[in-house]
C-alpha cells in the first residue's frame, strides 16, 4: 500500500504563491506517476498537473497553465505543485495521487488512473 501526505495549503490573497507538497510512504522498489488534483465544493474533481516516474514528462491543465508547475524528489519520494498568481478561483482542497506503473515517462491524467489518494490540503485564495 502506498500513502500519500500533503503539506502546504493555507490561505493567501490573490497573485500570492503556495508550493504543495506531498510524501510518499510504501514500497521503495516500485514506480509510481504521480498527478494533483482539486475539487471545490460541488464540482467534480479536476485534474491539475501530473508528473512521470522519471519527471521528464510533465501535463499541466490549462486553465493553470503558465502558473502552476509540478516536479518532483523521487530521492525524497517527495512531488510538489508550485502555485503562481492564484486566483480566488483556484481555492480548493488539492489532493495528490499516486499510480504503480511500469513505463517510466509515461504520464496519466484522469482520476480513474489514480488508486492512491492524499487526504487533501485546503488551498484558500481571498479577492
């Protein structure tokens, strides 16, 4: 089993920046994609950015595109989501996601990848 912990949310004006973090805990022979995504009170979870096993191959979604990066510490089974200019639109909790797999560049980007999830950090832009 793999478990994933996020750090990072908080509350922050809008144009501020937060860096999300999460850490992952389990088998440190496997290979894992990892993915963010969000899901604001009734609306369905949306994908953010993802990432491969090799942090080659990045996708990031476009509405955040040119704002939020992803990257990752596989020494420190650590990904991040650096957030840029945030917008109160952004204001969400942010879940990490975690896949096995066995092709080092690949890259996923829908919930159904995904069989591990965080518990979520909350990301509060205010106007």
């Amino acid at each position: 089993q793999v478990q994933l912990v996020e750090s990072g949310g908080g509350l922050v004006q809008a144009g501020d920046s937060l860096r999300l973090s999460c850490v992952a805990s389990g088998p440190t022979d496997t290979r894992y994609s990892m993915a963010w995504f969000r899901q604001a009170p009734g609306k369905e979870r949306q994908f953010v950015a993802a990432i491969s096993w090799s942090g080659t191959n990045t996708k990031i979604a476009d509405f955040v595109k040119g704002r939020f990066t992803i990257s990752r510490d596989n020494a420190k089974n650590t990904e991040y989501l650096q957030m840029n200019s945030l917008k109160p639109e952004d204001t969400a909790p942010y879940y990490c996601a975690a896949a096995r797999t066995g092709c080092s560049g690949c890259v996923y980007f829908t919930s159904h990848d995904y069989p591990y999830w965080g518990q979520g950090t909350q990301v509060t832009v205010s106007s």
